[in-house]
C-alpha cells in the first residue's frame, strides 16, 4: 500500500500550476531483519486529478494528460528535487 510523502507544486510554460502527490512504499520492519543493504523502491507520482506523472530528473516531471498527444513537461522550484 502506497503512503502519501509530500505535495509539489509545479508548473508548466504557460504558468499553470499542477499539483503533484509523491506516493512512497512504507518499510515493512520485517524487512528490516536480512542482511544484505537496504533497497528503495522509487516513488511514483500522480496529480491531484490522477493523472499519471514521471520524474524526468532535477525539477521537470512529464504530466500525461488525457487527450494531449504529447505530455506536459512541468517544472517545481521545491528544494528536494532542484
């Protein structure tokens, strides 16, 4: 079951805003027990809407919006990703 991280609001060329939930897996403490080092699943990334959303790397994530051919490149200023 995913958990709710953090909100970031980001926007596109046009300056509308899209606000961006980050979802992460909580660590099971069973986990926890093996020796070997602990691996992390990356986050995954949805908007408000529901919209599907990839971390391009930086500040950029790709909206995929229904309807629009091609995705909506949106940028953030919020610290944990510039």
């Amino acid at each position: 079951m995913l958990q709710h991280e953090k909100t970031i609001m980001a926007f596109d060329e046009l300056g509308r805003e899209y606000i961006i939930d980050m979802f992460v897996s909580p660590r099971d403490i069973s986990e926890l027990q093996h020796a070997g080092p602990a691996g992390e699943e990356p986050a995954s990334f949805k908007t408000r809407e529901g919209h599907r959303v990839t971390h391009l790397g930086g500040g950029e994530f790709s909206v995929l919006v229904p309807g629009a051919d091609d995705a909506v490149i949106v940028r953030t200023d919020d610290s944990e990703f510039v």
